[in-house]
C-alpha cells in the first residue's frame, strides 16, 4: 500500500521527458517569448536552451504546471542575459522588419523597440499575467518601477501601433501561445 502512495505521489511531478515534451511542443511559443524579451536572435536561443537545462535538472515541479515553469525558466533567464539599466533595447536594433508581417507581429516589431524595462514589465505583467508584485521579485526593482515602466509601454505602443491596449494585447497574446505554426519567427536588423 505504502509503495503504491509512494509511486502515485511520484507520478504527479514533472519529469525531465516531460520538460522535453513541453519544449518540443512549445518550441515556437517559447523561443517568440523569449525573443520578445531579448530582442536579439542569439541570445534567445541561448536563452531557451538554458530554461530546458534548468527545467530538467528541477525537482518538485507538479506535471500539470510544466508548461507554465518552462515559460517561468526562460523569462528568469532572459533576464539573466539582460541589462535592465540599459536606456535602449539591448541590441542595437534601430528598426525592425518581418517579412510578411501580420498584425501581431508589427505589434511584436513595436514592443522590441521599446527600454529593455519597460519590454520585460509589458511582456510579463501584459502578456504572461504577472502580478506588479511577481514582476518586482524577478525583475528585481521597486513596484512603483514596474507601474512606470508598464505606463510608458502602454503609451509607446499606443503611440507606435495607432491601437488601445485592449485591442494589441489579445492579439499579441494569441501570436504568443502560437506553439505550432510554421515559419521564421527572426527578426532582422536594417542597417
């Protein structure tokens, strides 16, 4: 009887095959996360594979919130691989182009432009339902920053895509979770 409670218990976490899973599955979703955040191709890669690292050497993960610590892992590292003080977004990246681009995608292009605070807070409180308070922790700054760098996104990408928060953030959500598709989701630099 003890053994069986014992491998039942066992069975609720997370394995590293199912942190693969998730990866795999969520390949598009994660790496256009955390290109969001980094705004630079290289290092949201680097970014996505040190979140796997993470999530497979991790004990205690229930299954059922794998997903949501794979995402966790690679916000936490593309902070890690990113200068919050820095003025401009952390690449030189002046302007930004997609071929093709769809809606979500130029509202993608606006948010890479902005401060590379104000980018991390959006991203994280408008897109992936961070709490001010959650976004404080992990971003390490006061919650009043985090309020002021949430107010100056919303007004540089108001400004940039001529549209309200209530209509870019479903949107820009929805190309988010896209998991999927195919296609190339790099952004390049003009010159």
């Amino acid at each position: 009887m003890k053994q069986s409670v014992a491998n039942s218990s066992l069975s609720q976490y997370a394995t590293s095959e199912d942190f693969h899973r998730v990866f795999d599955q969520d390949r598009r979703s994660l790496h256009r996360l955390s290109l969001l955040l980094t705004v630079v191709e290289d290092m949201a890669e680097r970014c996505v594979r040190s979140a796997l690292e993470e999530c497979i050497t991790v004990n205690g993960v229930f299954r059922k919130f794998a997903t949501s610590w794979a995402r966790r892992s690679v916000i936490t590292n593309a902070i890690r691989f990113t200068d919050m003080r820095e003025n401009l977004p952390s690449s030189p990246i002046q302007r930004v182009f997609m071929a093709d681009a769809s809606l979500a995608e130029s509202q993608a292009i606006c948010v890479s432009a902005l401060q590379n605070l104000q980018r991390f807070v959006f991203v994280m409180s408008a897109l992936e339902q961070y709490t001010d308070h959650e976004c404080s922790i992990l971003l390490r700054c006061s919650y009043h920053d985090v309020c002021e760098a949430r107010t100056l996104a919303f007004r540089h990408i108001e400004g940039a895509c001529g549209l309200s928060v209530r209509e870019y953030v479903p949107s820009l959500r929805a190309w988010l979770a896209c998991s999927r598709e195919s296609g190339s989701d790099q952004m390049h630099a003009t010159v």
